[in-house]
C-alpha cells in the first residue's frame, strides 16, 4: 500500500470550514527552515488509509499469540470501560491533589494489592514500563549503598539467561555488570554465584521463574548468598504470571521488584501503547523511593515527599490510565480469580509443552512454569531447518510466531507463552499446526524457508533492514 | 572450516596475529558463522587500553549482540573503521577483517594453534 506522504495532494483537505471571516494577522516569528510537510488528505483518505494500516497489523483480538516472556494475554473489555470513566479522563494532572481524591484512591488500592500479591512493602507507580522500572529500582539500590557510605559496592550480578534489558538497566544505573552462567538446568550455579559476591556486590537481577521457564528451586538460597555479601536482590517481574497470589517475590528474599502492569495485569501490551512498570520495595528502601509517593492516613489517600527521595523518574503520576485498567483486572478477578488465572497458565504451557515434546526437543525437559523453550538445533543441522522457518510458518496458521533465538543460552530458541486467556482449542490448533509444520520440514525443507506466503509482507530481508535503516521519508526538495 | 596455520586462536573464538609486540585481533570463520550475518561492529578508540581475557568490541547480528574478548593487555595502536560501515566483511572475509592492532603486549590468554583450535571447534558442534 502507498504511504501517506505518497497520498497527499496539494490543497486536498476536509472542505466542511466555512470561510474565514476575521482579518488575517501574520504572526512575527522566524521562518521554518524547512517546508513543514503535513500530508494533505480528504477525511475519505485519511479514513481508509488508516483502515488500511490497521489490516496490516495483527493483535492478540486477530487470534493466539504465544509470545514468551511477554505475557500478551487478552485484555478484558471492562478494563477499557472503566478507563474511559470521564471522572478519569477529564482530570488534569496539574489539579490540586484534593480536587482528585478518588484518582489518589484508585492509586493507593492498586499500590496495596500489588504490594500483598509481591510481598513487598512500599510502591511506587510512576515507571512508564518494565525497563524504566528496572533503572529505577537500581536506583534505589545505589541510593540504598551511598546512603550507607557503603561505595564500593559497584557491581550487579546478572545470569546469563537474562532479559537483555537487565544488563541495560545496570549499565545505565552506572554499575559494573558480573554475567554469571547458568546450570545445566538453566538455574543460578549457586557456587558460581558464591565465588562472585563480595564487598563489591551492590545487588543480584534476577527473573524467577527464569527466562526458561523454571522456578528457581534454590531461590531462598540464592537470595540469601548475596544478602550475606551485603548486597540485594532485585527482582524482575516479567515472569510473574506464573506465580501472582501463589508465591510472593518479598518472601522469597527479594528487597526490589518492578513488575509489568502490561503483561501480567492485562493491560495493553506492545505496538508502543503506554505501559506502567510500578517497583515495589521493603520498608528499608521506602525513604528513597520516587515522589510523590500516594500513602494511607486512616481510609484517606494523600501524597507524601519521601524523606530521601531519588527525586521523580516520570513527569506526575505515571500513565495513570493504565493503573485504572491494572486495578480493574485485580478487582474483577479477586482473591480466587489471581491465583486462579496462575495455575491455569501454567497447565496451558505445560499442556503444549507435553504435546510437542515428542517431535520438538525441550531445552529443558522437565515440568515448566508458565513459558517453556524449544531447541531447533538438531534440525538445523540435520535438515537445514530453523527456528527462524517454524516461526515463520506459524504465521500461515493464522498465529503469530512465539519469541525466537532468545534466551540466548539456547541456540535455535522458540518460547512459547500461551497464557491462561486461551482455551484448550485454540492451544490444540496451536499444536496441531506446529506438529504440521514439522512434517513439512521433513518432507518439504524448501516450502518452509519461503513461508509465510499468507502475509501482507513476506520474508523481510533483516540484514538489509539492519544494515541501511531507513526511518523517514524523504521529500523531493 | 579455514582456520589459518599462521594464526594463533582463543577458545572465545577470535585469531590473533603477532609482528613483534604488536598483535592484530578478529574473529574466526567459525565465530562469524555462528553469529549469523553482521549488522554492526562496535570497536574501542586508538590508545583505549584492553585486557587479555576482556571484552574490547561487541558485534550484533540479527540476532543477538555479542562481545568481542581480548587476548591480549595492551593499547589499542589502529581500528579497522571500514568495518564501521561495512560489518560485513567480518561474515565475507574473517582473517582480513582485522578488528585492532594493539601494541605494547604485556599479557595474553592462552593460545591454540590452527589444528588444537579445529579440535576444539570439532568438540563444540559435537556438543549441538
């Protein structure tokens, strides 16, 4: 389909303005160096134009998406409903504190669930998304150990089966990053793990259960091991689908948690929506964390100024909209319905993983949690197949491919994350089209590494893509 | 594979070159198959310091982001800036595509020859 910019004529425009019938003021301001470029289109054009584009996309509404590690489960209607209040829309976010009483207490009951479903004892709700609740939470961290006068501590321990973003975040924090390898059952090598804590250890990043798939059996341990360093434990809350009101992070050994309200509290995920990666602490971390920090004085909401405050990472309060949405999932769903919508992740990942393991190899055979990872290293060698052409030839099915070569301790790498809002038929034609799709690689390698054939776009050429980005349009001068 | 005799190899799979005390670095054929097509090398400064057995530059495929380890201490004396514009060289030709020279060689990693090192790359696939 053509551009916009490709679209647009001169003079073309929604004709319905009547004529201007005020004198005409030229405003004395520079020049634009350039020519300001808005493309000029007819409601009509603009209308299917964007109808178009969104034909193109594809979304957890078109159909399954087992995206590991990004929990893209269905977002509920009513989340959306309570949204669109105009209680909450209309407010502004400049308006005195006391003039939105019931925004402040809408803050403060997600801030108190989240907290009883991490074991955590403060929060704050600001981050805009997973990765920024990362940095902010190794802020505390830093702010916790210069507090201390305690300087030496500049290193954060980070597994190699990371989210990349866990190294990034540290960087950026300022600390050194001490990559330790995982076990053969892609858990912490609890000996490893002892050999790099020391004086210098500021904190471990961990994600439990682990970019595998895997609960941590020897997560108590393993918390324990850096707090006798003297350093803490931040948790990484991607995977937390899998436990939410089973096991608690707090309890666990863990001082800082961010967690993702785009994936486990179903709000929208991906395609840049806003996001909100709230970091949860103890009690010793509260002073530090981010203001205004929404706090209970008897059944009233109020802001209050940490006594030690990082300052603020987010202009105001966060996307406030998205913790409306988060807060209405955990009411709907309730004490029963949280756990409830775990377990059920849980056996849907465990269901497909049963059911493919005869034809795909696990790369960790055992029981999983909510996400589990395939190797197609064998076939790569012996039929020249790889993960990249099953992937590609989900798409076909009318599924959209899971993650692909991470983690990066397994080569060949498929992670599937079904969720718990998928019900057994769909997981069944999941399965049936990847079982399906093995025996095209057996009998037809050549189909496989063209698909998908079904697709607006094709095979992208990602090396030239990579190579010579290009990210504007260019204008004949 | 090729794995030139003239050479020297680390088990991180890059190949280093001597003339004197000055050592030319890169990455192997193996290395640059493995990682797949190159879309960006990203290398230290002239007169960085770089420690054997420490990443000195990173690569990054289409898949991942990858570091590069020094097999040697010293100052990095020269980069290779083409491969700035044009990574792949690095997947065209792995032993002309020299990532830096480094003088003042003051330590290094233990080093395999041409045919220990095609051992060990043999070893490394039968564990796939």
């Amino acid at each position: 389909m053509k551009l916009i910019f490709e679209e647009s004529r001169p003079g073309r425009k929604l004709g319905l303005l009547p004529e201007c019938d005020v004198e005409k003021y030229e405003i004395k301001a520079p020049k634009r160096a350039l020519k300001l470029h808005l493309p000029e289109m007819s409601e009509t054009g603009i209308s299917r134009h964007y109808t178009q584009l969104a034909k193109q996309t594809r979304g957890v509404n078109d159909g399954f998406y087992p995206l590991g590690s990004c929990t893209m489960k269905y977002n509920p209607k009513i989340n959306e409903d309570m949204a669109s209040l105009p209680g909450f829309t209309g407010l502004h976010p400049l308006q005195p504190a006391d003039t939105a009483k019931g925004a402040l207490s809408l803050m403060l009951g997600l801030k108190e669930s989240l907290c009883e479903i991490t074991g955590m004892d403060d929060m704050t709700l600001q981050p805009a998304a997973g990765a920024h609740g990362e940095f902010t939470g190794l802020l505390l961290i830093k702010a916790y150990h210069t507090d201390r006068k305690d300087l030496a501590r500049t290193k954060i321990i980070v597994p190699d089966s990371a989210h990349g973003t866990n190294p990034a975040s540290a960087h950026m924090a300022g600390f050194e990053i001490v990559n330790i390898k995982s076990n053969e059952e892609g858990c912490i090598d609890l000996d490893t793990l002892r050999s790099v804590c020391g004086p210098d250890t500021a904190g471990l990043m961990l994600t439990n259960p682990n970019t595998v798939g895997i609960f941590d059996p020897n997560i108590k341990e393993i918390t324990d091991i850096v707090h006798a360093a003297g350093g803490l434990c931040y948790y990484d809350g991607a995977n937390l689908n899998a436990i939410t009101g089973i096991a608690r992070p707090g309890d666990m050994g863990f001082d800082v948690i961010h967690l993702n309200l785009h994936k486990t509290f179903s709000t929208p995920h991906g395609g840049g929506g806003p996001g909100a990666g709230p970091v949860g602490c103890k009690s010793f971390l509260k002073k530090f964390l981010p203001w205004p920090v929404v706090e209970r004085q008897d059944s009233e909401a109020f802001l209050s100024m940490p006594e030690k405050s990082i300052g603020t990472v987010r202009s105001f309060f966060g996307n406030f909209l998205v913790m409306v949405k988060a807060y209405t999932y955990i009411l709907s769903l309730g004490k029963e319905g949280i756990p409830e919508a775990s377990t059920n992740a849980v056996l849907n990942a465990n269901y497909m993983r049963v059911k493919l393991k005869d034809k795909y190899k696990m790369a960790f055979d055992h029981t999983c949690m909510h996400e589990f990872v395939m190797t197609l290293e064998h076939e790569k060698h012996s039929l020249g197949i790889t993960a990249m052409d099953i992937a590609k030839g989900l798409i076909d099915f009318g599924i959209h491919p899971p993650t692909m070569y991470f983690p990066l301790i397994v080569h060949e790498a498929l992670m599937i994350e079904p969720t718990e809002t998928e019900s057994k038929e769909t997981l069944d034609d999941c399965i049936d089209a990847f079982l399906k799709l093995y025996e095209t690689a057996l009998e037809n390698g050549e189909k496989l590494h063209g698909a998908p054939y079904t697709s607006p776009i094709g095979r992208p050429d990602e090396v030239l893509a990579a190579r010579s980005l290009k990210l504007k349009y260019e204008f004949e001068a | 594979m090729n794995f030139p005799a003239e050479l020297k190899y680390t088990k991180s799979h890059e190949w280093i070159a001597f003339d004197g005390d000055t050592a030319c670095i890169g990455i192997t054929d193996y290395a640059q198959e493995e990682l797949g097509d190159l879309v960006f090398a990203n290398l230290p400064q002239a007169g960085d310091e770089v420690f054997a057995g420490e990443a000195f530059a990173d690569v990054e495929s289409v898949k991942a982001v990858s570091d590069i380890y020094s097999p040697v201490t010293g100052t990095v004396l020269e980069i290779n800036e083409e491969l700035l514009d044009h990574p792949e060289l690095i997947n065209e030709a792995p032993y002309d595509a020299w990532f830096v020279k480094v003088e003042g060689v003051s330590a290094q990693e233990d080093l395999l020859d041409a045919d220990e090192y095609a051992a060990f790359v043999e070893e490394e696939k039968a564990k796939e």
